[in-house]
C-alpha cells in the first residue's frame, strides 16, 4: 500500500477525532447549562407552591375567624367548651374531613383485582405517605385485607366486629 494514502486516513481520523471531542465538549456545556436550569425552574416550583399553600391556609383561617366571629353574636357557648373552627386539609372550612384509613379503604375499593402499596400510594398523592399506606394495609391485613404476590385486596365477606351481629342469607341482622 501507498504511504500516502495510510497519512490521509490518519489525517482524516484524527480530524473527526478531533471533531468528536470538540462535539463532546459543547455536548458537556449544553447539559450543565441544561440542569441548572431545570433546577431553577424546579426551585421557584416549589416556593410558588408553598407560596400558594400558605396564601390559602391564610384565607382558610381569616374565612374560619369570620364565620366564627359571626357565630358569636348567638349566644355564647359554655365557658368549658371552646370554640373550633374546623379545617379540612383541603383548606376549606366546614368540608368533612375523610380518615386516611378511610381514603386507602375508598382506593382498595375501586381496585377488586388488588393494588400494591405503591400504586395506593400514587393515587393518594399528598394526603397519604407511603409509611402510612404500609402502616394501614398491616393493620387491616389480619381483618379486611388479604395479600397476594404483592398485591391488596379487601375481603369479600368481612367476619362481623361484634357478636351482636349475625348474617342470615347474605342480610346482616342485629341480633337484640
């Protein structure tokens, strides 16, 4: 073969060598730049929420003093009972508030074919932690829920808490 022909390939691959690196240089500067701006955005995120949160627990607080504050031109309540304006997590007065027992039953509920503590976990979003889920499922699994390959499911036929009660033909009687 030709020496001068082996050079060229050399000078080429050492050309594109040299293109390569340069690319992975300006490839390493667009990413950095890249996250810190995908962290600034994630952290003024955050503080708008917490912002929004904390404008409205004020406005559910200044709704709960006000409806409380006209409460008062009825007569005044015992001395031993205080007054309580209740709070959902929600923010709005007066709304029910559901246990988050409760909220993980509701979701167990519309899953008959089993959920896994994550996926509950998921649905809950910010009303429930994880540990709690754990905590609930371990505490109903002896009584409402059973588990199977990792999933959860809730009993059918639950046995009756009390002894009062007795099932009769699929109707739950009380037995007096």
């Amino acid at each position: 073969m030709d020496n001068s022909y082996i050079e060229t390939l050399r000078a080429r691959q050492q050309e594109a060598t040299r293109k390569l690196v340069l690319a992975q240089q300006n490839l390493q500067h667009a990413q950095n730049a890249f996250n810190i701006a995908s962290q600034q955005a994630t952290s003024w995120n955050v503080v708008l929420s917490a912002e929004m949160q904390r404008l409205q627990q004020e406005a559910a607080l200044e709704a709960a003093v006000e409806a409380v504050s006209k409460s008062q031109v009825a007569p005044s309540p015992e001395p031993s009972q205080p007054i309580t304006a209740s709070v959902s997590e929600s923010g709005t007065p007066g709304a029910p508030e559901i246990s988050k027992t409760e909220l993980v039953r509701g979701v167990l509920r519309q899953h008959p074919n089993g959920i896994t503590p994550n996926e509950i976990t998921m649905e809950l979003k910010n009303q429930v932690s994880n540990a709690y889920v754990h905590s609930v499922l371990h505490r109903l699994k002896d009584r409402e829920v059973t588990k199977r390959r990792g999933k959860y499911f809730l009993k059918q036929n639950p046995q009756p808490q009390s002894e009062d009660v007795a099932v009769h033909n699929g109707v739950v009687q009380q037995q007096h």
